[in-house]
C-alpha cells in the first residue's frame, strides 16, 4: 500500500474517533452519567447481537447440515484455521461486550447514586 493512502486511512479512522469522543462527550455533559450508560448499552448491543447472529443457525436443516460440514469435514489444517479465526473474532467481541457491561454498569451505578 503506497504512503498517501495510508495517510488518507489513518486520518479518516482518526476523524471517526474524534467524533466518536465528541458524541460521548457531549452526551456525558449533556445526560450525566445516564449518558454513560446509553454509551455502554450503545457498545455492549451490537456485540451481543453480532455474536448471537454468528452462531445462530436459525433451525434450518440446511444451515444446521453446512455448519456440520464446515466443523468436521476437511483436512486438519484447514479446520484448525477455521478455529483460529472464530476465536480471534470472539475475543474481540468478549474485549467489545466486557467494554459496554462496565459502562452500562457504571453509569447506572452513578446515576442512581447522584439521584438518591
């Protein structure tokens, strides 16, 4: 990949971030704490369901005989990758939902504490 297209992708992700901030900064100053919570349920929700539609064959014969195959069929090596990289996208989630259940925590935590 040439230099100015790595410039160019590392500007836009850091633009994203800067909003992102932003958005949570506002809703912090704005909501109090009740906006931490909506940042970690905002967080934990899409990761939950990003992992639920994963692994959810959804009852269907076909999908049911296809994951079958996708799991034991093969040569080793192939399923072994196959298992790396399924964990390696649960561990991102697992870093995502823990984020979000701490937040979601937190902020209800705080919210009730500053309003009792």
């Amino acid at each position: 990949m040439r230099r100015w297209s790595q410039y160019a992708l590392l500007s836009i992700a850091v633009l994203g971030w800067a909003g992102a901030v932003w958005i949570a900064y506002a809703l912090l100053v704005r909501l109090g704490w009740f906006g931490v919570l909506l940042i970690g349920l905002g967080i934990l929700v899409p990761a939950l369901c990003a992992e639920l539609h994963e692994d959810s064959p959804a009852a269907s014969q076909q999908l049911l005989r296809r994951q079958y195959q996708q799991t034991f069929e093969g040569t080793p090596e192939s399923r072994l990758a196959r298992w790396a990289a399924k964990l390696e996208r649960h561990r991102n989630l697992y870093i995502a939902r823990t984020l979000g259940i701490a937040l979601t925590l937190l902020g209800l935590n705080e919210f009730i504490l500053h309003q009792l």
